[in-house]
C-alpha cells in the first residue's frame, strides 16, 4: 500500500482495518491517509491534495513549480488544483478554469501543469512580490522566460488576473539565487533605477571569470554591484574569507560594491546605492 492513499480505497480492498486506519494514520485531507510517523511535507500535500480530487485535479501555482525543481516554496504552502470543485478542505485551493492538454503533463504519476502554465498560475494570483519570487526560482530551476509565457497570455487573454500576470512577467529573472535577492531587486526597480542586471561576470587578467555579481549595473562610467549577503556569509569560515577576498579583486576592477545584509532598511540600502551612482556620476539623473 503507497505511503498516501484514499482511506475509502485501502479500506475496500481490506489493506487496512478502520481500527489501524484510525490508530495508525493520520488524514491529511478528508478521506486522505499518511502513516503518522511520516514526516511532513510539501510533496506528501501535493499527492494527497491530488488523490483528494478523485485523481481528477492539475496541481498547479507553488506546488507544481516546486516539483519542476523551483526552490523557495513553503512546506506549508496550499495546494493549488485546476478542479472542479467550489468547497475543498483547508490546505487545498482550488480552481475551475480552462486548460488545454498541452498546459499539463505527468509528473510522479500525476498530472501537473508545465512551467510555463503554472508560471501563468502563479503571476495571476500572488501578489507581485510574492509572485516574482516564485516567478525568479521557477524561471532558475526550469530555464523559462516571458516569452515562454506569452502564447498562454494571448490564448486566456480573458481571464482573470492577466494584468498582474504581465506586470510579474516583465519583473522575472532567473538570476535570483534567493528571495532576498528578489527583493533587492525590486527594491532598486520601485526606487527608479534602471533595471539591473543579475548575475554579472567579472573577469580576471586571463579572461576568466572569477565572480558573478548578484546584480548591478556595468556600464563602464558606472560599475556598481549590488549584493546580498545571507547568514552562510558570515557563519562558514571560508566563505567568509573567500567573501573577502572576492570583494578586493571585484573592487580593483573598478567596481563600486554595496553590500546588503539582513536587517538593512529599505531606505538605507537606497541611499547607499544613490551615493554610489553620485560618486560615478557626479549627480546626475539615473535616467
């Protein structure tokens, strides 16, 4: 018997009694089992969310992009279904709308939306902020783009949320290697400064690339990388060194580094990244 199943199932096929059924396992949906001894997670939701709507359901949103291999998505994260279904049980969201055969494929035995449906998912219901990082890890983990996008935008040109869809879209950049790094990005973005680039190489004498810089702008009158530094940054001895090290040959290439750690404020790191582009321009407009 699989480790989830439909408790009516095992039930009928006398797998199980509704004594074990009841001391032995746990429901993780209605009519949906697990061995109490397993561990939580975000895949066991998935299938049991999916076994839920009768095998019926296309996961979708944060789920789907986290069994295409995006990182970043909550354990606890609902469980996003294209089904038919207007009453379903907590941990589980569902959604009564059109798709085509070429929006899903299997995945695990179950039928799941393809990156680029499920970034089409995920730009129309999360908030922007929300959505561009699961948007950033989806395009990193799957190697999609807008463009990918764009002929599920024009066929549901109706539907709902598509507006906020295209604002994600045009956000996305599978540079992120984390939230916060997403987060910095958009910071900047908002504040008026022209859109970043992310993972910049900077090269050696030899040509090679020694660094990639999590974002900023190269223009040779501006030079100016901004970074964020995680809690691994400062917590592993030779990533620190390295981090150091790093940072003295990025800057005897003539880059203006801005470091960004946590518990910076938001107006803090924009004043930082403003004297930066005044010292390379003497104050003139970003723009």
């Amino acid at each position: 018997m699989a480790t989830i199943f439909l408790g009516s199932e095992a039930l009928a096929c006398n797998e199980v009694t509704p004594g074990q059924l009841r001391w032995r396992y746990r429901a993780l949906f209605p009519n949906v089992y697990t061995p109490k001894i397993a561990t939580p997670s975000l895949y066991a939701n998935t299938v049991g969310a999916w076994l839920w709507s009768r095998r019926t359901g296309v996961v979708t949103g944060r789920a789907a992009a986290a069994l295409h291999g995006a990182r970043w998505v909550a354990e606890d994260s609902p469980i996003e279904l294209l089904a038919v279904n207007h009453r379903p049980p907590q941990g589980i969201i569902t959604r009564d709308e059109h798709f085509l055969y070429d929006d899903v494929i299997e995945m695990h035995d179950m039928a799941v939306a393809t990156p680029q449906r499920a970034a089409y998912d995920l730009g129309r219901y999360l908030p922007r902020d929300a959505a561009v990082v699961h948007l950033d890890a989806l395009a990193r983990a799957a190697g999609i783009r807008a463009e990918h996008v764009a002929p599920l935008v024009a066929r549901y040109k109706g539907a709902r949320g598509i507006k906020r869809l295209r604002t994600a879209l045009e956000l996305m950049d599978g540079g992120a290697q984390s939230p916060k790094e997403t987060w910095l990005r958009l910071l900047l973005i908002d504040a008026g400064y022209p859109r970043p680039k992310t993972q910049i190489p900077v090269l050696d004498d030899y040509g090679h690339a020694f660094a990639y810089l999590d974002m900023g702008w190269d223009d040779e009158d501006l030079k100016i990388a901004v970074e964020y530094d995680g809690e691994q940054h400062r917590t592993d001895r030779a990533q620190w060194t390295w981090d150091v090290t790093r940072l003295r040959k990025v800057q005897d290439r003539g880059w203006h580094h801005v470091k960004v750690i946590a518990g910076d404020r938001p107006n803090d790191v924009l004043r930082r990244v403003a004297q930066a582009w005044d010292s390379r321009r003497g104050g003139r407009q970003r723009r």
